[in-house]
C-alpha cells in the first residue's frame, strides 16, 4: 500500500480525566516534508506524538501511517518510521553496541545485516568509537545520539523526533541540530520541539500547537512573508490584570489592531505584543496612565515568527 500522505492525521482528540489534551487535529505530512511541530509547554506536543507512534490511543480520530491504521494495523504503521522520544529508550547497563543490536532484532533487521547496519548506523552519526562503551557513561547528548541511531537502525522511511534538545547545554544543543540536519536519506521527518529556531533551522512546515488545537500550519517561507509585512509594538507593563487587558481589548474593539497579552513571571507583569500599521503609542501611554498600569518598555518592532509564535499562544491570542 502506497499513498502520498505518509502520515495522515484525522481528528484526533485526547483527554485526561475529561480534561481535553487534544482536540480535532488534522494535519497530513507528505513523503520526504520535514514538518516541525511547535508549542509551549503542555501544548499537547508530545501526546501527539505518543499517538502518532502508537504508544497512547487517541479517544477519537485516526492516524493512517503509508496508509495503515496505527491502532488497528500498529505491526505494520510501525515498521515505517523510527522515533526518539523525549526520554532515553536505553539499558543504561548495556554497551551502545549490544544496545543497538537489541534495538536492530526489535526492528527486523536480519541476523545477516545486524553487525553492519550497527557499525553503519554509528558511523554516519559520527559515534563509532562508543560502540563498546556503557550508556551509564555517556553525556545527555552521547546518550540523545544513541537513541537516534535505534531509530535509524532499520533504515525507516520516516523519522520522528521528540524534543531533540532537551536537557543539553547550548554547545551540545548545537552538535544534535547538526546530527540532525546531516541526516542523508529521503526521510519524512517530524521534529517535535518547544523552541522557535530549531524548527526553523530543520523544517520546511511549521504545525503550532496551542492548548491542544492546531492553531497554525504554514511553510516557513511562507510564515516569514506574512511577518514580514506586519509592525507592531511589543510592550512590558505591570499592573492590574483585568486593567490591562481592558486596555488592549479596547484598541482591538476600536479595529486598530490586534493585541496578544501573555502573564509574565513577576507578579502582575505582562508582555503584550500589538500588531498595527497605526503608531498607538500615545494612546496606549494615556490609557496606562488613566489606569494605573505602569509602562516598563515599549518599543516599534518588525514582527518576527517568535512574535507570531508568541501572539498564537498567548492567552489572549488568535
């Protein structure tokens, strides 16, 4: 069976203790798209992929692999793509090289092919000189590059990437975006991540995620054309809750523009981004004024894709 989506994702909904994780998703990922999928923290990012890959059922939707049900066909959905989840899928008492054979029976690779596919699959990640070492001894990124090469060891038509730098320090961070990006192969790929520049720098497609909805999917030319034609004003003030939002509210309601107001970590702290071609800064000064909010910055801007990010997230966004 062959189809053009190889991944097909169909109303998916999700929920915990009735409280909804996912709802309504739709999306489709086509052979050899490198897709980001993008979201704040319990954005419901990770669920889905959990979903996609088998691990969790959804409680209503489908998820079509090639064409097969992951539920209902999971043998077969499974044996296109390899993941690396958010957390390590390693024996840390294991060599990397017996953990990746292991790894290499599960995923059918034949007694015949094991030993090269192992010493290949390290190899083109840079990491043959672990193959004797113990996982218990490697560093987070050693560790994210292992489970890598588990996903890589039967040659999947797709790869799928949670969180591929978490708990890394920069430099770290900056090796995995390049394993990644180096990566040879007509893969179709899904890089699941809470940070902006790593999808930009290794997707085409950008999915955001908001609160369980799919509350944007463009290609990222296309996202930087739209941002590009946009200015605004990005502003930090402290104040009264309901005040501020009255504030901005009140410019959205008059058509100047729209306003997005996310809390900020101090106590009564808010950032809000304005998106407008008006100046509203004499406006918004007077009604800050009248309100007793307390202006810390506010400055013109270019819109970029993190302001765009920022406002489909925010609490007050679209």
């Amino acid at each position: 069976m062959y189809t053009l989506d190889m991944i097909n994702v169909n109303k998916l909904s999700k929920f915990f203790n009735q409280v909804p994780v996912l709802q309504d998703i739709d999306f489709s990922v086509n052979k050899e798209e490198k897709v980001g999928i993008l979201g704040k923290t319990d954005s419901g990012k990770t669920t889905l992929l959990q979903i996609i890959t088998g691990c969790l059922y959804a409680d209503s939707g489908s998820v079509l692999i090639n064409g097969y049900d992951i539920t209902k066909q999971g043998r077969r959905a499974k044996s296109f793509f390899g993941y690396v989840p958010s957390v390590f899928p390693v024996y840390n008492e294991m060599t990397v090289g017996k953990y990746l054979t292991f790894a290499g029976k599960l995923r059918g690779v034949s007694d015949r092919e094991l030993e090269r596919s192992v010493f290949e699959t390290l190899k083109t990640l840079s990491a043959e000189q672990f193959m004797n070492t113990r996982i218990d001894t490697l560093t987070n990124y050693e560790k994210k590059v292992v489970s890598l090469a588990q996903a890589l060891i039967s040659k999947p038509e797709i790869l799928i990437i949670d969180a591929p730098t978490e708990g890394m320090n920069p430099e770290e961070a900056r090796m995995m975006r390049q394993q990644i990006a180096d990566i040879q192969g007509p893969y179709t790929t899904i890089i699941c991540s809470s940070r902006m520049y790593e999808v930009l720098e290794l997707c085409s497609r950008i999915i955001i995620l908001n609160k369980g909805r799919v509350v944007a999917d463009r290609e990222v030319d296309d996202f930087q054309e739209k941002v590009n034609e946009k200015e605004g004003l990005r502003i930090k003030v402290i104040g009264n809750e309901n005040r501020v939002r009255t504030i901005f509210e009140a410019i959205e309601k008059d058509g100047y523009g729209g306003c997005y107001v996310e809390k900020g970590y101090e106590s009564n702290a808010f950032t809000v981004a304005v998106e407008s071609n008006i100046d509203l800064r004499k406006r918004i000064f007077e009604d800050c004024v009248k309100a007793d909010v307390t202006i810390l910055e506010m400055r013109r801007t270019s819109l970029s894709i993190e302001d765009v990010f920022f406002q489909l997230t925010s609490e007050g966004g679209l």
